[in-house]
C-alpha cells in the first residue's frame, strides 16, 4: 500500500509538463496538446513534452509503434498511441529524456504516412 501511494506520488511529479513560463501557449494547436490523454487516462503532458517527430517508425500488428531511439528500435505500447486526429501533420512524441529516471515516454500521436 506505501508503495502505491509512493509511486502515485512519484509518477504525479514526474508528468507534470515542464512549460510553466507558457512558451508554447500562443501555438495554433495549444489546446489539442494540452487535452491529449492517452489509453489509460493518462495525460500526455503539453506542447513542452510534444516533440515532433520527423523520423521513419512503423506500426506494430499489437498497435504498438516502433521508433528508433539512440540508433536503436524503441517500441512504444499500444496504450501510449494516440488515434484521434492529430492537426500538425507531422508525428508527435510526448517524452521526457534525461531525467533521474532516463527516458520516459508519455504517447505518440502518429503523422500524416505518405
């Protein structure tokens, strides 16, 4: 039961968006980031967290995604990935990296695939 409550308190700091100045706050999709939730409720934090993502990934058949990370393949859970409409056109990966606990993704919103 500490343990529960430990890491809920944990995970709580750790999802909150890092944009307290409000430098994304004038961006023509601010407010489809800022509602972005993934499978599992969680949110995917703000523009802040929201990196585009340019690079090649694929679909898994588990509705998974892979992406490469660090020259290597990354596979980001099926709960992570967004399937609503996603007004940028490009991808975008919601994660935070660097931290105490490394990398940590968020969700993935897929681009428009040509």
């Amino acid at each position: 039961m500490v343990c529960g409550v430990l890491f809920c308190a944990l995970y709580t700091v750790m999802a909150q968006a890092r944009d307290a100045e409000g430098r994304y706050a004038d961006s023509p999709h601010s407010e489809w980031f800022k509602s972005q939730h993934n499978a599992e409720g969680q949110w995917c934090c703000d523009h802040s967290d929201g990196h585009a993502y340019y690079g090649g990934y694929a679909p898994n058949a588990d509705g998974s995604i892979t992406v490469e990370l660090d020259g290597k393949p990354h596979v980001i859970p099926k709960h992570m990935v967004l399937t609503g409409p996603n007004p940028t056109g490009h991808a975008v990966w919601w994660y935070i990296d660097g931290s105490l606990y490394g990398h940590i993704d968020y969700c993935f919103a897929p681009g428009t695939l040509s």
